[in-house]
C-alpha cells in the first residue's frame, strides 16, 4: 500500500507499508533509481543514506536509453533488477561489489562479437555458464562470483516471466582452498605499532580496526558523533547492524592524541573524509611503509576476532562485537587463534573439573561413613 507523503518528510521520500505491515520509507526522483531506507527518519543514519541520494551516491541516475533495451534480454532483466528490493536491500558496499561483477559481464563481448548484455534470458543455458566461468580462470573466486550474480539474476528472471527455469543451478563452482584475508600476528601488529605511533593518523585508523573488531569501511566514517558516554555506537555500513562497544584504553589514548575532524576522526590529505577507496589505498600504503604487504585492514577485524577467541570469549560474546550473526561466520574469523594456547586453557578447565569431581565424591564417602 502507498501511502501519500508526509509533511515532515524530506522531498523525494514517501512512506509505504511493506508486505508485513511495518512502515517503510523509500527514495523516489525523476531521472534517478528507486531507493528503500535502512534507517529510520529523523536518525543520523537516515540524514547519511538521505544525502547519498541526492548526491547520486546511492540512488544512481538512471542512464539515458535504458529504456529502450530491447526486452527479454539482459539489458533489461539488469535495468530492472537494479530496482529491486533484491539489489536494494544489501548495504552500499554489497550493491557495488554486485554492480561491478554484473556491469562487467554484461559488457564483455562473446565469440559471436555480441555484448552479453544483448542477448536474451531465455536463451542462456548451463553449458554457456560454465565457459563464460572457465574463461575467467585461473581467477576462480572470481569465476564463481560471477556464477553466484548470474545465479541471482535468472532467479529474479523468473520471478519477471522472463525465464522458466535457472540454468546456473545446474553448474558447479570452483574448489578454492584459501583463508580468505590474512589474519594478522601478535608479531605484525607490534610491527606496525613501532612504525606508526600514537598521534598519527595511520595509527588511529589502525587502532579503531584493531580495538573495535569492524571494518575498514566503517572504521572511516567513525567520529565523534558516534561516541555517547563512554561507548562507540556503530551501525554497520555492509550490514545495518548496530553494535554498541566499550572504548579500550589503548583507543581512547589514540583518540586522544590524533587531531581528528568534527565529524570523523579520520581526515584525508584534502582534509575531507576518506572515500571507500580512498581508505582501502591509503591504508594498504601505511601497511607497505611498515613492512606489511601481506596484511590488510580487513585480517585486523580478523586478529580481532582471535584475540577474543584466545581470551576464552564465547561465540556470543564475540559476535556482539563483530556484528556476525551465525557462529559459522564467526569460526572463519577465529580459524587463526593460537591451538596451544587454547589446548592449554580447556585443559586448565579439565582438570579444574575433575578435582572438583574427586573433591565431591571424597565428602560424599566421608558422609557415608559417618
């Protein structure tokens, strides 16, 4: 149901009631793709996705002769999936990951010199998907990123009537055996801690990765707006989740020692906050400068989540500071802590249990022979 805008709505919003009956809140302007709010209004993240709307960020401009794809085919299964909840939903690093892998494809052209983006959904079928897949190796994580894309856009063809049936389900995707991000030692992080000290800027972005557990793209638009009392509040740009964390004393001493913006504690050279990639470069530079190329700001939320797991916390207790919601995420994060020292401590535990045991059968006998 639509409902009409409200007066204290910014222009361009309007409110409706998704299929659940909870109000929602939608960006909609001429020239430009739809766009639904994770946040509610009157929030300092909705004034945040609000201002990416109008800036374009967000709620891209739709591009002139979009509307004359020919119809039926991928142009025009992508132009509409690009207004879809399926597309909107995921947070603004999600979406342009997807939009990267899917634009991409579309534009790649095949042996019959036609752009993928002409041809028709319905023509698509397992055995295409699996070349266009080979022909991307030897990047298999990547070959099966677009695998994944495809998949999610001929499921989303069916839901349009564009298609009967999903061919990808029918393929298979690449074995990779990796880690993933390099999760960061003890060693490294003293490495780095020597090369930047305290007061540098290079060190308060390595300090608000490493004491809050969170993102690099998160850790950029951290300021001081987002601390009250003696918490930082953070919502979580991949995900929308909001996690509320106790400030470290190692942090807070960084905090304190680097000159910082009004909004976020991170300026770039221009003196404005760090874009995306912006971040992403200028930290891979502090890391060359200590010696690190291997490590990346993404295997500190990683050496994080293995300090807690060394310290004994509890997947729970874990999971309140990284965001993750199942305990399988979080068993990725934590594949690096040390086993001997965690052997070491269920071993404490072991023994702590038996004596109490043996303690518990002795009086029990004492009391039988009295």
């Amino acid at each position: 149901m639509i409902m009409p805008r409200k007066r204290w709505l910014p222009q361009w919003v309007s409110e409706f009631r998704d299929r659940h009956g909870k109000p929602r809140y939608r960006f909609r302007r001429q020239g430009f793709a739809q766009y639904l709010f994770k946040n509610a209004p009157g929030t300092e993240g909705f004034r945040q996705e609000y201002e990416g709307c109008k800036q374009g960020l967000v709620a891209e401009p739709i591009m002139a002769g979009a509307e004359r794809t020919k119809p039926g085919s991928f142009d025009d299964l992508v132009s509409r999936y690009y207004r879809s909840p399926d597309f909107l939903d995921p947070g603004d690093r999600t979406r342009e990951v997807y939009r990267g892998v899917i634009d991409r494809w579309r534009e790649t052209v095949g042996k019959n010199g036609r752009r993928f983006g002409d041809s028709m959904v319905s023509d698509l079928e397992s055995r295409h998907v699996e070349a266009m897949m080979a022909a991307m190796l030897p990047h298999r994580t990547a070959a099966n990123m677009l695998r994944k894309r495809l998949s999610a856009l001929m499921n989303f063809a069916i839901r349009q009537g564009i298609a009967s049936s999903n061919p990808v389900l029918a393929t298979r995707p690449y074995k990779v055996e990796t880690d993933g991000f390099h999760t960061w030692t003890e060693d490294e992080i003293a490495q780095y801690q020597k090369r930047h000290g305290v007061g540098t800027k290079a060190r308060l972005a390595f300090d608000l990765m490493l004491w809050t557990g969170q993102r690099g793209g998160d850790a950029r638009v951290m300021g001081p707006q987002h601390i009250r009392g003696k918490r930082l509040t953070v919502t979580q740009e991949k995900t929308g989740a909001v996690v509320s964390l106790p400030i470290l004393a190692p942090l807070a001493e960084s905090i304190m020692a680097t000159r910082s913006g009004a909004m976020v504690f991170l300026l770039s050279d221009q003196g404005r906050p760090f874009s995306r990639k912006g971040f992403g470069n200028k930290f891979r530079q502090w890391c060359d400068e200590a010696g690190l190329r291997h490590c990346s700001a993404h295997g500190l939320r990683k050496a994080a989540a293995r300090r807690f797991a060394e310290a004994g916390c509890s997947n729970q207790q874990i999971k309140s500071w990284t965001g993750h919601v199942t305990d399988s995420e979080v068993a990725r994060y934590t594949a690096a802590a040390d086993q001997a020292m965690l052997s070491d401590a269920a071993a404490d535990l072991l023994m702590a249990n038996l004596r109490n045991r043996l303690a518990n059968q002795n009086d029990n006998q004492l009391e039988s022979n009295g």
